[in-house]
C-alpha cells in the first residue's frame, strides 16, 4: 500500500527543508485521482509529479513542467505517444497480469484500472525542487517503471 499524500508531503519537505529550501504548505498539494480516472489539464502557474499505481504498488513516477500538458495529461495513455511511458512499460511486462490490457485497449484500460496521484507544486518553486520532489518519490516509492530495465 502506498502512503499517504499528505503524509508524503510533510516528508519532502523535511528533505527540501535540509536541501535548504523552504517549501511553503500552500505550494504543494495533492490531488488524488484514483482509478477510475480522467486526467486533468496542469493548472496555470503548476507544475507536477504525477504516480500511477495499481493494487498499491506504484508503476510510475514522472515530472512536467509548467508548459507539459500533453505529457500530463495524454502521453502515458498511449504507447506509442512517446519514448518512455506508461502504457509502452506496461505491455512491455511479462510478470502482471493485466486482463483486458494490449496496444488497442492501453489507454480505457489504464484510465479504469490504475490510481493517479498528481502533487502540484507552485511553477515559481522552480525546476531544481520539482526534480528534488521527483527523486524523493521515487526513492521514498520505488516505481516497477523506472529508469532502464538494466538499472533496477
């Protein structure tokens, strides 16, 4: 089971606090989308770290900046959208078993089937804390899609 939200936000900022950067509470919320779910548009002047995760693991953690809506909102839906996301991790597996789920089906099925959690933090935080908030979900809830096969 992942952790809380709010209970992951108080940890980042204890880390960025030793980062030596003072993350105000109302720069960083949380919004839980669930499955299943629609994805939102980035709200103006926010940027992200958005977490799938499925029976409670988590599958994957990423970033976008201020200007990233497609990433947010499309790109981990379809696997052939981009280099690296969600759907390509997914039907690249061997090991799950993911009833329903194949190229055709990948983005309904992700979208019914698997949790999202987006953190939004305020853009003027700047990209050096955005990254920090990234690297410390990724340590903190050790993604099954991350970084190359080779490095897990």
């Amino acid at each position: 089971m992942l952790p809380d939200p709010q209970t992951l936000i108080k940890e980042f900022r204890k880390v960025a606090a030793i980062a030596g950067v003072d993350v105000p509470s109302d720069a960083l919320t949380y919004d839980p989308l669930g499955a299943p779910h629609k994805p939102r548009r980035l709200p103006p002047n926010k940027m992200a770290v958005y977490v799938f995760s499925l029976n409670g693991e988590c599958l994957k953690v990423g970033k976008v900046g201020p200007k990233s809506h497609a990433r947010f909102t499309s790109q981990h839906y379809s696997a052939k959208s981009s280099k690296s996301n969600l759907a390509k991790s997914l039907l690249a597996c061997s090991d799950l078993a993911l009833p329903g789920f194949s190229d055709a089906t990948a983005g309904v099925w992700i979208r019914t089937n698997v949790d999202r959690t987006d953190f939004l933090l305020d853009a003027q935080c700047g990209v050096p804390v955005l990254t920090l908030l990234e690297s410390f979900l990724q340590c903190r809830l050790k993604p099954r899609f991350e970084g190359f096969k080779s490095q897990r």
